[in-house]
C-alpha cells in the first residue's frame, strides 16, 4: 500500500516566520521575537500579517513542492521544457534580460529567472501528478471499448490529387467554378479506373502531390496519430483492402481518390494499453476543465493534509472553489 506523506499546514507555515527554521522548532505563538522600549512583537502576531499579506496561494505552493519534489525528480526532459518555455517567453521581449526580468516580476510576481524557473517547475510536476492520478480511473471497460472502436492496424495507400487552381484574388464564383473543375476530372479519373486503367499509371500522369506522383501515388504505412488529413484518414479507413474510392474525397488540398494498398493487422491490446490510458486521461482532462483543481484536490487529501489553522483551511476552501468556478465560468462562456 502506497505510503501517504502527512502533510501539517500549521507547522509548514510557522517556518515563514523566522530565519532558520529548523533551529527554532521550540518557537510558539505567544512567542516574543521582538523586544523593544515599548513593547514586544510575539509570533502569533507576525504569523498573522505575514497569512493575511502572503495569503493561502504561498502555503500551496510549498505542500505541493513537499508532495511532488521528491516523487518526480527534475530529469532531462523537465529542464528541456522548461528552457524551451523560458526562451518562448524571451523571444517576445526580444531577447532582452531586463524587459523580461521586468515583465515576470509584474505579470508573474517572480523576482528573477531562477524563481521563474522554479515555478515552472512546480507547474510540471503538479502536471505530472494531474496525469498520473486521471490514469488511476481509466477502467479497464474504457480501455477495451476504445481498444475496439478505435484502435487499428496501419495502412498503405496509393492516391490521386487533383488540386482546384485557385488564387487569393479569385472572387468566391471563380473559386468555385476552380473547385468544380477539380472534381470533375477526378470524377474522370475514377471512370477510367472503373474502365480498367492502372492506378498507379493515372497518378504518374495526373497527381499534384508531387511527394508521391512519381511512385505511383504511394504513401507509405500511416495510423491515427501521423498528422493525416481527417478526411482522407476517415476514407483510407473504411476502403475494403484492393478497393479504390468510388467519390472523390475532398480535403483541405484539393479532391484525392484513395487506394487501399494493405492495413496491417491492430497491435494487440497489451502493447498499445499504456498508450491508450494517456489518451483518455488526456481527453478527461480535455473535457473537464474543472478535473486538474479536483485532482489536485484530492491528491493532497490522499496525502494527509490536515490545516491547524482554521482561517487557512477557510481560505484554502475559497481559493480551490475561486479556481473551479474560473474555469467552469471560461468554458461555458466559450
């Protein structure tokens, strides 16, 4: 059984309050850490300026890096996205360190790039730790059914494009009339097939995809996640294997007519089970905004949290119920 990390909110926001907070385990609320000829500062006093000025948004930040700092370890491919993430941000302050320093310290209240950088890291494992915990309730009927209903072998086609010879200064009645000339001659081209021509010979001759023509219209084995056109994707899946399109099938380049050269036979379910359980967890998350806060929610209560402080656990309550609200307000608004 997985060990869950308690975590005490009261003790974690005491060590804000001194330097050293390990050396000053002793230190109490009705402490006095200041003296002076008019009086004395006690802790309780100092912990409840710095609660109410800082607010809740600190303490997160501080449970979730005692959460996740440790169960996933910085690696290769965080600092890679983090770089990647930093010189995005650079290039649009053209590359100028001080209008950037400047930006994030106003708009992400971060004081300098290794702040920066430790707050996209925080960003990375808390989304390491959304994904895994999504993972956990993929039943396993969700992942035969999409097993069955979407998983398939890869294909191997031949094809014909015929592109509509449009300009940008075409009026929409040119455009159209280009459009239809298109179709027709591969509504010709298709004829010809039925008459008995070579497929691959007609795409030598005809095909403006100039990447295949010259090898017949050949397009190597594809699957569902090789950036296809959907609708040449959706048409190459239903063509019977040795069968050719009877329609032109429009996409986003012109009208294609598809042979469906071979489909391999679909992996077994073992060897794409992992793959599959990221997709739904991904489209979870996709479809609920609202599912990043929650789990999020729930992680830290798997881990024990437990506030003994009331006036934090009320403003941690509002804070979560502020996010949720947020996201569900932007995703009905859009």
């Amino acid at each position: 059984m997985k060990k869950l990390v308690k975590v005490t909110v009261g003790a974690i926001a005491i060590c804000l309050l001194v330097t050293g907070c390990g050396n000053n385990a002793e230190l109490k609320n009705n402490h006095t850490i200041v003296k002076t000829d008019e009086g004395s500062i006690k802790a309780d006093t100092l912990y409840e300026k710095l609660r109410d000025k800082y607010g809740i948004a600190m303490l997160v930040d501080l449970i979730d890096h005692q959460l996740f700092d440790e169960k996933y370890k910085t690696d290769n491919e965080e600092k890679e996205t983090i770089d990647s993430q930093i010189e995005q941000m650079k290039s649009q302050y053209n590359n100028d360190q001080d209008a950037f320093e400047a930006a994030i310290t106003q708009y992400l209240g971060v004081e300098d790039e290794d702040e920066l950088r430790d707050m996209l890291s925080l960003e990375y494992k808390r989304n390491l730790a959304i994904e895994d915990y999504v993972k956990k309730s993929i039943t396993d009927d969700e992942i035969q059914k999409y097993y069955d209903d979407e998983v398939i072998g890869d294909i191997k086609v031949r094809h014909i494009l015929i592109k509509p010879d449009v300009t940008d200064d075409m009026s929409t009645e040119e455009k159209t009339e280009a459009e239809e000339k298109a179709k027709k001659k591969a509504e010709k081209l298709i004829k010809e097939l039925d008459d008995g021509a070579d497929f691959a010979e007609l795409a030598k001759k005809n095909s403006d995809d100039t990447g295949s023509a010259s090898d017949g219209g050949l397009i190597d084995y594809f699957n569902k996640d090789d950036n296809m056109d959907e609708a040449f994707l959706n048409a190459s899946i239903k063509l019977e294997k040795g069968k050719y399109t009877e329609e032109p099938v429009k996409s986003s380049f012109g009208y294609h007519i598809i042979l469906k050269v071979d489909q391999k036979s679909k992996p077994k379910l073992k060897k794409v089970k992992d793959d599959i359980i990221k997709t739904l967890a991904d489209k979870k998350l996709n479809d609920d905004a609202t599912l990043r806060y929650n789990a999020l929610i729930e992680i830290r209560k798997e881990a024990g949290i437990e506030f003994k402080d009331d006036s934090l656990k009320k403003d941690y309550d509002e804070l979560m119920d502020q996010l949720i609200a947020s996201v569900s307000s932007n995703t009905s608004a859009s």
